[in-house]
C-alpha cells in the first residue's frame, strides 16, 4: 500500500478536503479579523484615522491606522500626540505632537514631527477630536480600501470563496467515507 493511501485508494481526497476546507476557514477569519479592527474600537469609543501624510514620521508612518480617544483638553500633556480639525476651508483632519496645552486661552501649540517648527496657528479645543492612543503601522490603507464600496465587495467575495472552498471540501471529505 502507498502511503498517504488507505484501502479503498480515498487518502489524496480527504487530504484535498481538508486543504479545501481549512483554506476557506482562513480566507473567512481573515475578513472578520480585518472588519473587527474597523468594528469592535468604535464601540468602546475610538475613532480610527488613516494617516496621509509624512508630518509625524518617523513615529507614525505614512499608512498608519490611528485609533484615538476623546477626553477632555485640559487633560493632554505635552508631548502627547492629538487629532483635530485643521481649517475649516478644508476640513482634514491633522495629528500632531502637543508642544503647549494652554488651558486658560483653551488652545494647542502643535508641531509634526517632522517639521522644523511648530504649526502656524493654535489649535483650539472645540478643534480638538482626541488623543491618538494607539498606532498600527501600514494598517490604515487596508482598513480604508476595505470600507470602500469595491473593498466591502471584494470582502464580501473572499467570505463567499471561502465559504465554497469548505462546502467542497465537505463534499470531498463525504466521498472517502
């Protein structure tokens, strides 16, 4: 008898069940982990960001996810990375380093981490979003491609091809028994 074949010749079916199966078990965990990292922050209050721009590397780099906090403005501490509004002609939002919380005007003094000097105009607390309290480099392209329709497409087809791959690894698996 060769191995990996057992008396009726079936062995290579179940095995290829298996592979089947155990494939579209991870192509299914993989979008639910991926959707949970979008998920699960928000109900525990987070808001999360996609970092666009180069000002904070390289301590936050370029495709960053950022997930911040709300508090209240008299409680950051310098040194303390923050998310807020910029001008509102534009309305992005920035994060940056706190180099001053000025409680009694109720403003930031702001600096990118990589700009020689600080921001031009201070940040005020009505501004003010958060606390960045986690970084997860390189995360923040994946997470926004997959909140865009063809990202929540293509998801929803990985989640479908893996459900496949285990109906027919099922299949193959019942038909060595």
């Amino acid at each position: 008898m060769r191995r990996g074949v057992n008396e009726n010749g079936n062995g290579r079916g179940r095995q290829a069940g298996r592979i089947c199966s155990i494939t579209g078990m991870i192509l299914i965990v993989a979008v639910i982990c991926l959707c949970s990292l979008l998920v699960l922050p928000g109900m525990i209050g987070f808001h999360m960001y996609h970092v666009l721009s180069g000002s904070m590397e390289p301590a936050i780099p370029v495709g960053s996810l950022l997930y911040v906090q709300g508090g209240a403005p008299k409680d950051v501490k310098e040194d303390d990375i923050i998310a807020f509004y910029g001008a509102h002609e534009d309305s992005g939002i920035i994060t940056h380093r706190v180099v001053k919380n000025n409680v009694v005007s109720g403003t930031f003094f702001t600096k990118g981490d990589a700009n020689e000097k600080e921001d031009p105009k201070p940040v005020q607390y009505d501004d003010y979003i958060g606390r960045v309290e986690l970084t997860v480099p390189y995360v923040g392209k994946v997470l926004t491609i997959m909140t865009s329709v063809t990202g929540k497409i293509a998801a929803a087809l990985v989640v479908g091809i893996g459900v496949v791959l285990n109906l027919i690894g099922g299949r193959i698996g019942n038909m060595g028994e």
